[in-house]
C-alpha cells in the first residue's frame, strides 16, 4: 500500500476534518442527510472522496467506520480482507 493515501486530517478551512475515499454514490446520500457534518471536499471530491467534520462533536464510531470503509476501498483484496 505504499504510496496510496486512504485518509487525510484537514484543518485551515475553519473545519477539522478528515477526508476518505467512499463508494459511488455515497457522496450524495452523506451530504444529502447530513450536510452540517459531512461535505465534498474539494481537489478529491470529483474523485469519490467525502469529508466528515470532527470539530462539531463527532461520533467517533462513525468516524472509524468512515476510514475503515476508505482503507477497505483503497488497499489490496488481502489486505482488506484482513480488516473486514
């Protein structure tokens, strides 16, 4: 898994938030139910990636599901087999 980014932490924007790789459509779904805590990030949006704002009091077992799911997406069959 060298050199492939599954999760990134953002600040700087005024949001603390963490940015991860998610399947197709699931953009649309997050945003749409949710759009005070989750949002398309941008430079990586168009490319599948949702972000998830952690400064607003987060439940953090949806935070690690989020990063779980990106892993899973992202690293080999193997490797991900591993997590799931």
């Amino acid at each position: 898994m060298r050199d492939k980014i599954f999760a990134i932490e953002k600040r700087g924007d005024g949001r603390i938030s963490v940015w991860c790789k998610a399947p197709p459509g699931s953009q649309e779904v997050l945003v749409g139910a949710d759009p005070d805590r989750f949002f398309v990030p941008p430079y990586v949006g168009d490319k599948g990636w949702i972000s998830m704002r952690l400064d607003n009091g987060p439940d953090w077992a949806d935070v690690a599901a989020l990063v779980k799911r990106s892993y899973c997406l992202i690293s080999p069959k193997r490797l991900a087999e591993l997590v799931e």
